[in-house]
C-alpha cells in the first residue's frame, strides 16, 4: 500500500548518508526501508498517542541497531553523522504524523549506535 502522507513521500530519507561515500548505499538503502516501513505501520496502525508510537518507533530503532553488522561488513558503522541523520528522520517521521510533543531521545531510546 502506498504512503498517504505527503510529507513523507517528498522527504529524502537519510539524505546525508547518501552524500558521503563513507556510508554504503546498498546499507543505507536497508536504513531507508527500515524508516519507511515504519511510516506504513503508523498509517495502518494509527498510534493514538505517543506511547503506541514509542512501540512502533523502537522495533524500528531495534531493525537500525540490527544493521550495524551490516554497515561494519561494509567497512562503516553508524557513527556521530549517522547517528544525527537517522535521529533527525525519526524525529520528521514523528513530525510529519502529527506527534509534535515527540522527544527524539524518547522515539529512539533502545539505539545502540
């Protein structure tokens, strides 16, 4: 099913990561499907308040914490300019559905990178 949002269609998931060769496109590429995925659960879901949006977000922090492995093999890691891209583009997602009051720590809280 397609994306309702608006916002979220025109945005450029993970944009910086893909500017700087350091970060693995097909790796990057997992990243941005992780961030979309959750973009669908939250249309299907329809979180009513931010702790039912707190569970969506931290399976997807689980799925980025999951790619680390990945990003080593590639010869990177999510490191301080990864870390402020994804942490940004949760914070949009949280944004772009209408979670103002969202606290970016909050949404991302089980990260291990």
């Amino acid at each position: 099913m397609p994306l309702a949002n608006d916002r979220i269609t025109a945005h450029p998931f993970l944009r910086s990561l893909y500017q700087d060769g350091y970060y693995p496109d097909h790796v990057v590429d997992r990243g941005r499907a992780v961030l979309l995925a959750l973009c669908a659960r939250i249309e299907a879901d329809r979180p009513a308040g931010l702790p039912a949006l707190h569970v969506l977000t931290h399976a997807a922090t689980e799925e980025f914490n999951d790619l680390e492995a990945a990003f080593e093999e590639a010869g990177s890691m999510i490191e301080t300019v990864g870390r402020e891209a994804i942490a940004e583009d949760f914070w949009f997602v949280a944004q772009a559905y209408g979670f103002t009051d969202a606290d970016v720590e909050e949404l991302i809280a089980p990260r291990e990178w």
